[in-house]
C-alpha cells in the first residue's frame, strides 16, 4: 500500500525502519477509504511521516501520542527541521488537517484513548435546556434552533463569568442595554432575530420557573416593516450567462450545474436542493418532490427537460458511488456525504464570481428571486407564483408584485406637468 503512493524510494526504505511504520501505512489505507484523492493522500502521508520521523526521535510511544505533541510538532518543530524526511512546502493549516486525520484514525484502531468526557458547565446546560425545550415543546427546526442558540449564547457571555451563571441576577436594564448596543450596524432582519431568540430564551425561563419576572418585556422592539425593500434578483440574459458559465468537463461543475438549474428554474432554496433525495425524482411522471423544511409539507414540480438532462448527465456517470440517497453529495473527502446547504450556498458564490456578472448580491437566493420576477414579467398571478415557491401566505409573495415594472406603469400616476 504505502509503495503505490507517490513518494520517493528513499523515503520508502526509511519508512519502512521507523517504529511507525506500521501505523503510517494504515494512515495511508485509512485515507483512501474515507475517500480522499490521490493527492491529497500524498500530501497527508507525506506530513504523517515527518511527524512519525519526530515522535521516533523525540522517543514517544505510539500509546501516549496526542493533540499536544501535534502543536508541539507544529510550533516548535515543523518549520525548522533538519530531518531526513523532505517537508514539502506544506502551511500549517495543511499540516494541522492531515496529523488530525493521523490522531483519528489511532483512537479508532484503539491505539491511544479516546478523549475524556467533559461534564457541560452550568452555562453549556442552560443553552441544552433550551434546545430541548424549544425543539419537543415548541416543534422548532434544527436550523431554527441553531441561529436562537447562537444568540442567547452571545447574550449570556456577556453576563457570565467563568461559564458560570445565576440566571436570576438578569434584570431588564441590561438586557435593554444589551439589545440596543448589540444591533447596531444590522439590517432590522437580524435585528429582529436576535430580539426574538431573546424572548424566545426568556419566556422559556419563566415557564421553567427559573425567573419569576417577565423578562421578555424588557426586549426592545425593532422597527421592521414587511416588503419595505425590493429583491434583488439577475436579468433573463444574465441567468442564462451564469447557467452556461460552469465547467461541464468536471464531475463538480456537472453537480454544481445541476444544483444551479434547480434553483434558477425551480426557485428551490439552498436547503432544499440538499435535501433532495433520488427517490423525489420522477422521471415516469416529470415530478420532482420537494421537502419543504418551514411549511413542512411536500411540494410537487415540474421535471422540465432541461432539468432532467441535467440530473440523468450527473446522476449516470459523474455522482460517486455512495450509499446515500441524496442526489447531491461531496466529491472531496469525506466523499459521497450528503452536500450541505452552506455547501452549495458556497459553491454558487464562487460561480457567480467566476462568471464576472456585476450584481448586488452572491447569494443563493437572488436566483429564487429571479425565478418569481420572470414568473411574474411572463403575466403569473401572486397565487401562482406564491404556489411555485411554495409560500403558505401570499403575503409573503406581495414583495414581488413591486418589480413588475410592465404592470406598474399601468398604476403610476400621471403628472400634471406632463399632460400641460
């Protein structure tokens, strides 16, 4: 195993005499069935070796290796060496990945223990508390409860000390004082939020009986009015540029072109894209079966041609081989997961710059955006357009009546200036 990777044979044979022989040639096959490619294998062995080169001199059993010899190799070792084994020309962020890897992979073959188990502090148990409360008692979602933990968290640093806190010490002067200095500079979306999380986090306290006051009163109140901006969203011409713009040569820029059709022509959300699974896909009937995550009910849609030839070219030949059943995975290590949202957000950020359209925004969402204005400039109703989102109100819809210019110009009224 080790010879088949590209390393020079002196290198080899002093491999080979070294104590952690043994263990660096399992690294080696431990990487290639988690999937990493060709290169990266030889870049982590290769920084393996010189830490197996260090642990050897430094006398260490292979049994007492852990995270703090690695930062020691990494400060005081790495960058200065004089060892037999070459260093490569390698960072520290690379050296860091791969001896993480190298660690792993010995607490999985019961090399050395793993780690111990750190009991949550009084902080970490208030923010688990909530978590569990907020998702069995009031049924929110994972991201949902992701974002209110962050911001309590926030929120709770300020007034705690050491990780510890006696929750009946908040009184209402400082959380006012808290909100008002920690929105500034927010849109009154995220300011809104954070409020939000707060009341959230406070009503959830008295309910437990751990205050007594209502504490979720003294969370200011952000001015925030519905459709008070205008989405941004790309001309019909430039969607068709950023669609023809990826690299169709690559089994990533197959993936990343089909997830981009998806929204473009679809509307979908990052998240949805992610959670497609082949078994939503009905080529017998061209109906793709969306998940919605916030309405929590299915949404059926078109399988349009351009659609299909997109997702049977990427499906057929260029998805790796994998046990998952989502349609888009990772073609890195760890390769054949299920891709995440912020993935995909990712990849189509990194797409929309690479085709060097000037737009307002990178995100994934200025295609869904663009999907409701086309919808609504080709004569589409909010009703329908509300139906293709998946919106469970059409207030939510109304935002997109504002970029209908052709139908606005019906409404505007003349000025008197004009008619004279």
């Amino acid at each position: 195993m080790i010879d088949k990777i590209s390393i020079r044979q002196k290198s080899i044979a002093q491999l080979k005499n070294i104590r952690l022989g043994e263990l660096l040639q399992n690294f080696a096959e431990y990487l290639e069935k988690r999937g990493y490619s060709s290169s990266s294998r030889d870049e982590y062995f290769r920084i393996a070796q010189h830490f197996a080169f260090w642990i050897s001199k430094e006398s260490l059993a292979e049994q007492n290796i852990n995270e703090e010899h690695v930062d020691k190799f990494l400060q005081s070792h790495a960058e200065q060496c004089s060892c037999p084994n070459p260093k490569g020309s390698y960072d520290r962020k690379h050296r860091h990945a791969a001896l993480k890897q190298f660690i792993s992979m010995l607490r999985a073959l019961c090399i050395i223990p793993s780690l111990p188990h750190i009991p949550l502090t009084n902080f970490d148990r208030i923010i688990h508390d909530f978590e569990i409360y907020f998702a069995e008692v009031r049924g929110a979602l994972p991201s949902t409860i992701k974002v209110y933990s962050r911001n309590i968290r926030d929120f709770l640093k300020i007034f705690c000390k050491d990780e510890h806190i006696d929750i009946r010490n908040l009184n209402a002067d400082d959380i006012r004082e808290y909100v008002v200095d920690r929105i500034k500079g927010y849109k009154p979306k995220t300011s809104k939020l954070i409020t939000s999380s707060l009341r959230a986090f406070f009503r959830y306290l008295r309910m437990t009986n751990q205050i007594n006051n209502p504490l979720e009163d003294a969370v200011p109140t952000v001015a925030y009015r519905r459709l008070s901006t205008i989405p941004n969203y790309i001309t019909q011409d430039q969607m068709q540029h950023f669609i023809l713009s990826f690299n169709i040569s690559t089994a990533i820029g197959l993936r990343n072109k089909a997830m981009a059709v998806l929204m473009a022509r679809l509307g979908l959300r990052a998240c949805e894209v992610a959670r497609l699974k082949i078994d939503d896909i009905d080529w017998n009937n061209a109906v793709i079966t969306v998940r919605q995550n916030k309405s929590r009910r299915a949404l059926y849609l078109p399988l349009t041609k351009e659609i299909g030839e997109h997702l049977s070219l990427y499906l057929k030949k260029n998805r790796p081989l994998t046990k998952e059943r989502f349609v888009f995975v990772t073609h890195a290590f760890p390769k054949g997961n299920p891709l995440s949202s912020g993935a995909i957000k990712m990849a189509m950020r990194s797409s929309f710059k690479k085709c060097g359209l000037q737009i307002a925004s990178y995100g994934t969402h200025i295609l869904r955006h663009s999907f409701a204005t086309q919808l609504m400039e080709k004569g589409a109703n909010l009703k329908e357009i509300a139906d293709m989102l998946g919106h469970a109100s059409i207030e939510t819809t109304n935002i997109y009546a504002k970029v209908n210019l052709q139908q606005l110009t019906h409404i505007a009224l003349p000025w008197p200036e004009v008619e004279q």
